[in-house]
C-alpha cells in the first residue's frame, strides 16, 4: 500500500511512521517541520531499516501539496498535520483555524485531485470553559 503522511516527522506521526514502515507499505512523508525536525525522519530511517520519501511542504500551499499526491499517488492518506498546542491556539486563533481547517480542505482538494479517496484523520479539539 501507498501512504502518504502528513507531519510524519512529529512525534505521533513518526511513530506511526515506524509502524507503517513495519507493514513494508511504500510511505511519503509531507511535513514543515514546524513542529518538528529532519532529524526525526533519520531516526526512523536507522530504527525501520527502510527508506521513504519526504517532502518539505505545507499543507496551505496547495500546489506543493497537490504535486506532492499527484507524484506519489497514494492509497490512502494519513494527516497529523494539524496544529495542537492549546495555548498558542488561545492567543492565535485564527492561525490555528487556518492551518487545521483551510490545511485539511487543501489536502482533500489535492487528494481528490490524485485520485485518492482514503483518509485517517486524527484531530484533538479541546474546549475551554471561560
């Protein structure tokens, strides 16, 4: 299978990563390493003894993005994405909102685009009592 990560190089996503890799799956990664660094991917790498793409990209940027799936055209995509820290997202709403909403859109837009119709989606929403 052909799977295509997004923020694979974060902490949930590298350890599904190594879990992917493990199945013997075909994997491109697609991070910013906002939250994140290269380094993670070459652990991996060392700890699964297999190799996988990884492109350096934002899910906002819907051209890298869709040229990302249309060269890889995955099986299925897997999106970690997302922004999660709880108290940036209080001071900076809206960054979050589009990053996790308009991001997600950008990736079902590119998905579709490719053919790709599979998705797991993991999103933590976290409500706080004024």
């Amino acid at each position: 299978m052909r799977v295509f990560l997004t923020g694979g190089a974060g902490y949930i996503g590298s350890h599904t990563l190594l879990e992917v890799l493990s199945g013997a799956h075909e994997v491109c990664v697609y991070d910013d390493y906002s939250n994140s660094a290269p380094e993670a991917l070459k652990r991996v790498e060392r700890l699964s003894n297999r190799t996988f793409q990884a492109v350096t990209g934002n899910i906002l940027d819907q051209t890298s993005l869709a040229s990302a799936l249309a060269d890889f055209q995955p099986d299925v995509v897997v999106h970690f994405a997302g922004k999660k820290a709880v108290g940036e997202s209080v001071v900076k709403p809206l960054m979050y909102y589009e990053n996790n909403v308009v991001g997600t859109l950008s990736l079902l837009r590119g998905m579709e685009a490719a053919g790709c119709t599979r998705l797991v989606f993991s999103q933590y929403y976290f409500y706080r009592n004024p």
